[in-house]
C-alpha cells in the first residue's frame, strides 16, 4: 500500500477468527488447547526420553531432541496468544509484542527447515556408511551441525523483522491469528516492493536449499537401500527413515500450500486454515510419528515407565 494518512501504532487487534459463530470460537479454543497441551507433552517426553535412556545417545536422538526443542518454542510463541483471541478477552497485541512474535515465528520456522535438512543428512551417513557412521557423526561434528541449523535463522528473522516495522502502518487490524509477514505487510502505507522482492527469494532461497539438500540425501538413501540384496535388510534401513520421511513431507506441504499459492486463490481465511497445518498441526504429529513409528522411542519409554513402577512398588 502506497501512500495514505498515517499515525503512530502503539497496538494491533488480532482478528484472528472473529468471523466465526461464538459457538464456534469456543469449539476452536477447546480443541486448540487440546493439542497445545499434547504438543507440550509429547515433545517434552521425547526431550526427556532421549536424554534419560543410554540407548538414545545417538546422533540420530541429538537432532530429535532440537527438533522438539524448537517445536515448543514455536508453539510458545504462536499459540497462547490465539487462545486468548478465540476467547475474546486478549485479541490486541502491543507494537513490540507483535514484532517479537514476528522475529520468533521467523527464527524457528527457518531453522526448522534447516534442521530437517540437518537431520537427512545425519540418515544419510547412517545408512550409506554405517562403518564409519560413529566416527563421522561425533560430538563435534553434531554439535558444528547443530550451530549451523540454528544460525540461519538469526539474520533473517532480525532483517526481515526490523525492515518490515520500519515502515509507516495504515491500520491496525491484523487479519490473522499471529503476526505474521504477508497480512501486517497488507497495514504499510509505503512503497514496499523491495521488501515484498526481498521476502519472496528469501523465502525460496530459505524453503529451497534446505529441500534439495534432503532430495539429496534421500536420493543417495534410496539408490544404497536398493542395493541391499535382502528385503529384511531393505525394510529395515528403509525403517529408519521413515519417520524422517514423512516429517518432512508434512512440514514441506503445510508450508508450499501456505506460502506459494497464487494470491488469487490465497484468500484470507483459508491462509488461516493452512497456517494452522504448520503451526499448530506439525509440532503434534512430530513426537507423535516418531513414538508410533520407532521401536526404539517405545522400547525406551517402556523401560522408563517400567522402573518407574519398579521403584513405586519399593516404597513402603
């Protein structure tokens, strides 16, 4: 938006689903809590779990650990704040506020997709050279690529957060249950067409790289499973995988629907409904997938739920 009359925003209404029927409302906050809750608790249970079973000191367990690390972040920063909107009671959020939700919703969101690509690669060297899997995945080198997934997010949330609240703001209603970049964009009364260039390759160049380095990986993956001569051998490497595989394949979607559709048929609410995938959606099914689908998460959470009965049944 160019040009306009313009004041100083000290706030901004969330109008988050406004639209919606009272009735409605209260249904979406129920479920919502529902799931912020079993998100909290299932990826704190795979934190826990992983750090208190010898069995899951592998670097494979490393990255999961960061990854459910960063899905409560996310749902931290995201979440409560849609709670209170569904309930009528907290739908203004401060200038700061929302930068801060903003920057954070940037920050973990890019290192999600750097993670991912992180955590490919680790399945990669498990699977292609098992051999040498210990010596080239050691601490050190988990930890350079631990550093090396986080970072990015750093300068792009901080460019891209203190850019777009450099501008003049039109308005102050955000159609939309966070702060996030297109509809805050939407309340500018100035010429941002470098910004709008700057976020469009930034985030092709943020969703892309990340994704072909996983297509990479997983091309490899695939071109030394088919190799393996027995299907017991072929399923079980496969096994490994697959968890990996279609966390991905979740994130990836939620977001290409969200992010790259066509403007004309990216009207407000259904961004709402799509953003709803990756936000809230995503960090449940992550711990949730890795439960079901990993023998050895349940092995462990079994043996852990095992001596916790054991020493109940000790005390006097």
């Amino acid at each position: 938006m160019a040009g306009g009359n313009w004041t100083r925003v000290e706030e901004f209404i969330l109008l988050s689903f406004s639209s919606l029927p009272t009735e409605v409302q209260s249904l979406l906050f129920l479920t919502f809590l529902i799931i912020y809750l079993v998100t909290l608790m299932g990826n704190s249970l795979i934190i826990l779990v992983t750090l208190a079973d010898p069995m899951l000191h592998s670097p494979m367990y490393f990255f999961l650990r960061s990854l459910s690390f960063l899905e409560i972040g996310f749902n931290l920063v995201i979440v409560p704040k849609m709670l209170g909107t569904l309930l009528a009671w907290d739908t203004t959020i401060s200038l700061l506020g929302c930068a801060t939700q903003m920057y954070f919703s940037f920050f973990f969101g890019v290192d999600e997709c750097f993670l991912l690509a992180t955590m490919a690669y680790d399945r990669y060297v498990a699977i292609c050279s098992p051999l040498h899997y210990p010596v080239i995945m050691n601490q050190r080198t988990r930890a350079k690529l631990a550093i090396a997934s986080w970072f990015p997010g750093f300068p792009v949330a901080t460019v891209q957060t203190t850019w777009l609240f450099s501008f003049p703001f039109c308005g102050n209603k955000v159609n939309h249950f966070f702060c996030d970049s297109p509809p805050v964009l939407r309340l500018v009364c100035a010429d941002t067409t470098l910004f709008e260039i700057y976020a469009i390759v930034g985030t092709i160049l943020i969703v892309m790289i990340p994704c072909l380095l996983i297509l990479c990986s997983y091309t490899r993956i695939a071109a030394a499973i088919l190799k393996i001569p027995s299907a017991k051998g072929k399923h079980k490497a496969f096994s490994t995988c697959s968890s990996h595989l279609l966390v991905v394949s979740l994130f990836y979607v939620s977001l290409s629907l969200t992010y790259f559709r066509p403007k004309s048929n990216n009207s407000p609410e259904s961004k709402k409904l799509l953003s709803l995938s990756y936000t809230v959606g995503t960090p449940m099914l992550n711990p949730i997938i890795y439960s079901l689908r990993n023998n050895e998460v349940k092995n462990a959470l079994g043996r852990i739920f095992q001596k916790a009965l054991g020493l109940r049944n000790c005390i006097p």
